[in-house]
C-alpha cells in the first residue's frame, strides 16, 4: 500500500515548457485534489476532483489543467511553465475525514 | 480572502512544556476542522480533528479546543517534545467532513528547545 505516489520529487523547466506531474493512489479514493505551497501562503488549491470525470478549479487554477480519467490517477498539466510557477506541489486523496497527501514535487521554472 | 487564518507564523518552546497554537476562521459554515503536521522535504500528515459538534477532542499529547462563537479553534501539545518541531497547519471544511473542500491557514512553524 503505497498511499499517494508523486513523480518527478525535483524540476527544473525552462519559461514556457510545458510539462506533467504525476499523481497516484492506491486507495481507492473518489476525492483528490492539488495544492501549491509556497513561502508564508500555507497549502493553495489549485484544482481538485470528487470523482472519475469530474474536476473543478481551486483557488488558483490558471495556467493548470487537469483531468481524472481514472480514480486512481489525477495528473496536473503545466501548459506554459512561467517562473511564477516555481513552487512545492502536492497531491492529496480524501476519502472521510483526512486527506492524505504525496511527498510532493519541487519545481523550478527558470 | 483567508478564511482560515493563522497568525503566528512562529511559535518556539522549550521541551516539556505546553505548546499552543492558534487559528481563526471567518466562514460560519465550516463544521469540521483538522490539523496537519509538516515536516521539511515531506508532505503533510493528518494530526488530530474536531467536528463542530464538540469543543474538544484529545489524542495522546495533541488536544484540539474549538470556540464557535469565537471562531477560534487551538491545538495544544503537552509535553512538548524535540520531534514535535514542525510546521503545523490548521485546516477547515463545509458541509460535513467528507468531499468538502479543505482551506488551510498558513501554518505556525514550531520549534521545540531542549
């Protein structure tokens, strides 16, 4: 039982790439959400899913997208990396009471 | 907005004793309330929580008190301990405690001296 698997744990991306980060659970859990946490801002939705099929924006979605083909996957997609990208991602699965959430991936975007 | 508010960004206490951290939350309709627990390089693990049905739930050490008519909810850590140091977030849902959205605070870093 792996709980929330993240890849890549470190990047660096040239302004304007674009690029994915994977996001994994073997749960079983219907919600699963993206957060971006950056120096004295705490834990930042970006995007989040209540289930396969069905995202939603958070509270900073641009320059983000996502999709849930699978319950078990929710990748988060870069279009066109800007430095104000640079940040540590995470990603979470809910099921109840508690979220539990991925090591997270540092990105640089230079 | 911040609908969850926390506004020590730093808490440092010596070992043994109490630690407390504090959060406001302004959205009346919250009614489920977590804390996390962060440590560097790692992702955050779920701590204690509390519906708003009760004013208190205690785990161990960890005790969550919850004012709703102050909006104010603390999490204390008796004894404090050097493994305990770590940023903690507070973190509020609506609408019960599955599938809501989470808004965390900020987070206080706490940092515990032998």
């Amino acid at each position: 039982n792996a709980g929330v698997t993240q890849t890549p744990k470190f990047q660096v991306l040239k302004t304007g790439q674009s690029m994915t980060l994977q996001c994994a659970q073997d749960m079983n859990h219907e919600y699963m959400s993206w957060y971006r946490q950056d120096p004295g801002m705490g834990l930042r939705l970006i995007h989040y899913s209540v289930g396969a099929g069905i995202t939603d924006q958070g509270e900073v979605p641009n320059g983000y997208n996502v999709s849930r083909s699978t319950t078990e996957d929710f990748p988060l997609r870069l279009l066109s990396a800007a430095p104000s990208q640079t940040s540590v991602y995470f990603c979470a699965s809910r099921e109840g009471t508690e979220a539990f959430f991925g090591q997270g991936t540092r990105l640089t975007v230079v | 907005d911040q609908q969850v508010k926390q506004n020590s960004p730093s808490l440092s206490v010596q070992e043994g004793r109490i630690s407390i951290l504090n959060c406001d939350y302004t959205n009346s309709m919250f009614d489920y309330f977590l804390w996390y627990k962060k440590y560097p390089a790692e992702g955050p693990t779920f701590l204690i929580s509390i519906s708003s049905i009760k004013d208190k739930n205690e785990d161990g050490r960890f005790t969550v008190f919850l004012n709703k008519s102050a909006k104010h909810l603390s999490l204390h850590i008796v004894p404090s301990q050097p493994g305990d140091s770590a940023v903690y977030f507070c973190a509020a849902s609506a609408g019960g405690s599955t599938l809501g959205r989470l808004y965390f605070g900020r987070g206080t870093q706490l940092t515990v001296w032998p």
